[in-house]
C-alpha cells in the first residue's frame, strides 16, 4: 500500500530589523516546510526613512532583510544587497534598499516588485509586506506625551525609561490582503522574536492582522527577545513582554518561547559595546506554566548573545 505524502507545514513568521529573518528565517529555511515572512513595512530611519520621504514609497528595510534570509543565490549577490555606500551623495544608503524603491517607482505596481526579487533572488518561499498604505507609528508614553515615527521610538529621543502605555498607527492602515490570506492558511503563527513596540505592534496594528490571527487555527508562538531594550521594555520580563503581544493581539498565545541560558560577562560586554539601547537579558519569572511557556538555551554556542537558528528551529517545530 503506498505511503500518504507528508503534508507540508506552513509557517507564517512576523516580524522586522534582524532578529526575526537571522534567527528564524535563516533555521526555518533549511527545514522541508513552507515560508510565508510578513514584515512591518512603517520603518522612519535611515535609508529607509530617507527614501520614503523623498519618494512617498513602502519602507524597504525590513522586508530586504527577509529578501536575504531567504534568498538561494550567491554570498557575492547577498553581500551587493547588504551593501551600504560609505561615503558621498548615498552615503547611508543600502543598495538593495535602492533597488527597491527603483523597482517600485519605475512599476508602480508592488506586487511585481515581490515577483521579481523573489525572481531575481531564487526565493521558494513567500515573502510579504504587513501593509502596503501608509501610516506613522506612534507611541504614547506614561507622562502623556505622544512620540511620533518608528525612528523616534526605537531610538528614543526622549527619556529611555518612560514606559510606553499605547502605540497605534495615524493614519491607520489595512493588512495586505495576500498576508491576510497566509495567516488563514497557515499551520503555526511565529511572531518575533524583535523590537516589541517599534517593530511587532506595527504589524499587528495593521487593520484585519490581529483578528485573522485570532480567528486562524494555527498555533500561535511568541519568541522572546533575549534582552530588554531602552525605551521599549525598560525592566520587562518573559511574561510582561508576552502580556503586551496578547494585549496587541486580543487574545491568547498558545506558546511563548524564551531563552533560560545565562549569557556570560564578556558576551554581554561585547553585547552593550555594540548595542548600547540593550539593558539587561530578559528574565522568566518563577511558576510559569511549563504547558505555554518554553524555556530553552537558546544562545549561540560560540556564546554569542544571538539567538540560534538550529536551537530556535527546533523548538518551533517540537510544538504542536
């Protein structure tokens, strides 16, 4: 009697900056399952700002990096996207960052840009905007003040240890109809693990992403940051940072995934040297429920302050 084919598992990731594609993009990448990445798209900073205010386009940043994650061509071609120019007229710009608003402006048409870079790049896998209008962050902070832009929250300009009460997005903006569709579709909800304020709530902000996610039968998993952030999540803790997910989200997590190995000093020296935003790692407090909260060493073995992609796979598709 022949054998039934194994059915594929789809997994939808959300998320922005680094963390997200290095950690669970690049493991998940290697794994016989499918790969839908939907990215915060409200990015201020940088090349990015720079490009979405002279050129009123979607912000590439974030959705580049999953691009690259995902990517199956060379180290030449993925160093060309990760280039960024030292000095002159582009100086700051990235290159791909570039390309993208090229393709976009010369089209007109985004869904054609996501065809021809998953083209041009060897993607199998499905990469996504979170939305595709356009919309400003904002936070509001304890004190009642208002901070306006991603930029402005995630490197506060402000006093760093002003809890962050409310975020929300003016004007607001509707999810992408196709990233709607994927977390329908899907078998297992990754959000993270990134910037809880600055890059998670602008996705899950994005009118129709909460409650798809909510109403999808897929399980629903929380990767913890391994460090709390200056500005964002002064002094929070395993579950502090995933109550403020649930409360994004409307509804419960099934699995909140978290690191309980303790970084050496020189890693968090080396950490803070190049990250000075980072405060402390974040800490689990005691009588979680081993049934919804996972603690694993999740830590690079060189000792790096990274998560680890094969370690952080792992744990993803042990849960059912």
């Amino acid at each position: 009697m022949p054998q039934t084919k194994k059915k594929i598992k789809h997994i939808v990731c959300l998320g922005g900056g680094n963390a997200m594609p290095k950690a669970v993009l690049a493991g998940l990448k290697e794994r016989q399952v499918k790969i839908s990445a939907i990215c915060a798209m409200l990015d201020s900073g940088g090349s990015t700002g720079r490009l979405k205010r002279d050129y009123k386009i979607c912000s590439p940043g974030d959705i580049r990096r999953s691009f690259i994650a995902l990517s199956n061509t060379s180290r030449e071609i993925k160093d060309l996207f990760n280039y960024r120019f030292p000095s002159g007229y582009l100086k700051g710009h990235n290159f791909a960052n570039l390309l993208l608003a090229a393709f976009e402006l010369s089209s007109n048409n985004y869904e054609k840009v996501l065809k021809e870079i998953k083209k041009l790049l060897k993607i199998k896998h499905q990469v996504l905007p979170a939305t595709l209008e356009k919309g400003e962050l904002h936070a509001v902070l304890e004190n009642g003040k208002v901070v306006k832009g991603e930029a402005n929250i995630d490197v506060p300009k402000h006093k760093g240890s002003l809890k962050i009460k409310k975020v929300y997005i003016k004007p607001s903006v509707s999810a992408y109809p196709e990233s709607l569709k994927a977390v329908k579709n899907a078998d297992l909800i990754v959000i993270g693990p990134g910037d809880l304020f600055s890059s998670l709530a602008q996705i899950l902000l994005a009118k129709g992403m909460a409650e798809a996610i909510r109403n999808s039968k897929a399980k629903k998993i929380y990767i913890c940051n391994l460090m709390q952030k200056n500005g964002e999540t002064n002094g929070f803790s395993v579950k502090t940072s995933s109550q403020e997910i649930e409360n994004l989200l409307g509804g419960n997590l099934d699995y909140v995934v978290y690191n309980t190995k303790k970084p050496s000093p020189k890693a968090m020296k080396s950490c803070r040297k190049n990250n000075p935003e980072l405060l402390r790692p974040i800490s689990a407090e005691k009588g979680l429920s081993n049934e919804k909260f996972i603690g694993k060493n999740l830590l690079m073995s060189d000792g790096s302050l990274v998560h680890d992609p094969k370690k952080l796979t792992d744990a993803i598709l042990s849960l059912k």
